[in-house]
C-alpha cells in the first residue's frame, strides 16, 4: 500500500499527465484491447471501470455493449474530465475504498491501475460491489516490466527506478481469498522501442508513471552516472531501438 503521501504524489503525476497521456499510452492501449479480447461475450448491463484513466477502455466496452451502463472511477480529477465523454457516470475516488452499494455491477474492469494500489483491498471492493455471478477482468504488471531499466541502474545506484510488480500467482492468491474464483491467468510480453533513453523516459513521464514508491532517489543524477546509465541500456538496443518491456498479467474470474 502507498503511504498517503505519496499516493498523493501519484494523484497529482496522473492529474498532470491527463493531456499527455492518449499519445503516449501505447502499451495502455494494446493491453485494453488483449483484456478485451479474451472477455467472454455475455452482454452486462453495469460494467465499473475501476481506474478509468480518460476512457480509452470505456470506449473500447461501449463499443461491444453499446446498451451496458458505464461507471468510471479514478482518483485524478483532471482524467475525469476526459472520461466522461465515455462513460454513463463519473467519480473521483480510490478504488481502494468505493463509495457505490454492494451487489451492483455485472462486470469490474481495471486495465493497468492496481499495481498503484494495495491489491487485497481493491480484490475486496470487486467482490463486495459485484452482483452474484458478476465477472472481473483485469490487467497489471509482473515482475518483469523494465527489466532493461532495472540493469541499466543496477551498478549505479541503491534505488529502486521501478515499481515491485507482484508475481502472478500473488494476484491469484489475493483474488481467492476476496472470494473470486474460476480464475483464469495469462501473461504476455508487450515491448515498445524508442530512438533513445531521455525519450523513452519522457514516454513514461507523459503516462503518469514515473512515481515508484519508497527508496526512490531523490535528487538529480550526476553527468557521469547518467552516461553510465545511457551506456548499459544501450546494450539492449535492436534494430527497432531500446526497448521498454511490460510484463502483463491478464486475470479473469467470478463472484
């Protein structure tokens, strides 16, 4: 769980990047669509996007349901403004803590938000806002997203320039004893490459999520130790350029 401070400090990240966030959102994008993909079909009628961003995965579920009534929630105001173009209704809150009844949504969907959060207890609101029966598709992030990062930092510095994805079968776990079941887990390898490191960082920069909890450094980086930095990643480039790796996590259960 983030301390209040710095889920603060994520907030405010997300709220600036509101603008930015549609053009450099490309893996945000693609994740939606695999979520989306191996939904099954059954048509709901009240679908929660549980941190809804600017509506890019409510767009993609009105599309597929057009008559499905669609509540986005989100903890920056500034996405908000962008999403309720997409949705039937909009609240600024922590999916950590929801302020909607118990047994009201058909389906819960999340695309890359819980690793923001504390998991047991966004698992916990799922299962206490779905209705019987009602499905829970979400994405996230495994512990291989950044690896490149992670090396390029490794024989630089003590602290962490990512955050600590959780493994998929910590997920599992957590959705079981929220008491979700029929749960189904895949994990893929999604790589967007960039012509250098500044412009790989100000990719992530522009999404919001450059915030990585605790232990995070502080102060700027030195010439010296940012040349080193540029030198190790620049032995992952391919012909595509650097790559930037997310490891997702595609989970799908019932209540």
């Amino acid at each position: 769980m983030l301390p209040p401070p710095l889920k603060q400090r994520v907030r405010e990240s997300f709220d600036r990047a509101a603008l930015t966030y549609d053009s450099a959102a490309v893996v945000q994008r693609r994740v939606c669509v695999r979520l989306l993909d191996e939904l099954d079909a059954s048509a709901p009628a009240r679908i929660l996007d549980a941190g809804c961003g600017t509506g890019h995965g409510a767009r993609l579920l009105r599309a597929r349901w057009p008559a499905a009534r669609i509540t986005g929630v989100d903890f920056a105001p500034a996405m908000l403004d962008f999403a309720r173009r997409e949705t039937d209704a909009c609240l600024a809150a922590d999916i950590e803590k929801l302020p909607l009844p118990a047994g009201h949504f058909d389906l819960w969907w999340s695309s890359l938000t819980i690793q923001w959060c504390a998991a047991d207890a966004v698992f916990a609101e799922a299962a206490r806002v779905l209705a019987p029966g009602g499905r829970l598709a979400l994405s996230t992030l495994g512990p291989d997203t950044f690896n490149e990062l992670r090396a390029a930092f490794s024989g630089i510095d003590q602290h962490r320039h990512t955050l600590p994805f959780s493994e998929p079968e910590v997920i599992a776990e957590s959705l079981r004893q929220a008491g979700l079941n029929t749960l189904t887990l895949r994990r893929e390898r999604h790589t967007v490459h960039y012509p250098d490191l500044k412009t790989l960082l100000r990719a992530v920069k522009a999404i919001g999520a450059h915030n990585v909890g605790t232990d995070a450094r502080s102060g700027m980086m030195g010439r010296q130790a940012w040349k080193k930095v540029e030198a190790a990643y620049e032995r992952h480039r391919t012909a595509a350029g650097l790559p930037a790796s997310y490891d997702v996590i595609l989970c799908y259960a019932r209540k």
